[in-house]
C-alpha cells in the first residue's frame, strides 16, 4: 500500500464481496505476521451504484469523507468513488 501511495486497501473475498478495509495507519501498527482479517476493518459503509450522484456527494460532505466504496446489493464491489471526481462531475 505504501508503495503505491495508497492509504486504503479493500478486502474482498474470492467472489469480490467487500469484507472489510484495510487503513494505512493500521498497517502500520500491525505486526508483519498478521492476516488482513486481523487489523481490517469489517463491514464498511458503503453504497449502490444507482444512487444519484448530488445524494452521494451531500453524504460524503455531511461525513467529512472523501470517497464512498460502491457495491452492488450482494456486496460485490462495483469501483469506489472520490468525493473530489463527484463534485467536478456535478460542476
């Protein structure tokens, strides 16, 4: 993840059902033996890809977050959004 510039990481299963995410600064306190089910962060909030754009962005400013992970209703992972790419979006 560091090595990436990444700061977020996203666990998924074989199916790609998001389990849990993984932080940065959890990794960076975990021990290097550990399993990602052991510092991830299980069942993030998430949303669905139908949902209208200006109701997303108004969650994510309401939050103070800057990216919304987006599943379908089964959990798969469709993408994950930036509040940044919305708002230029709706621009």
């Amino acid at each position: 993840m560091s090595d990436a510039g990444w700061k977020l990481c996203l666990v998924v299963n074989d199916r790609n059902v998001l389990l849990g995410r993984l932080r940065h600064e959890h990794m960076e306190e975990a021990v290097p033996e550990a399993k990602a089910e052991d510092v991830m962060e299980s069942g993030p909030s998430t949303i669905r890809p139908d949902v209208p754009l200006e109701e997303v962005v108004k969650k994510l400013r309401d939050q103070e977050r800057a990216l919304a992970l987006v599943t379908t209703p089964a959990g798969v992972v469709f993408g994950v959004l930036f509040r940044a790419d919305a708002e230029r979006a709706l621009a």
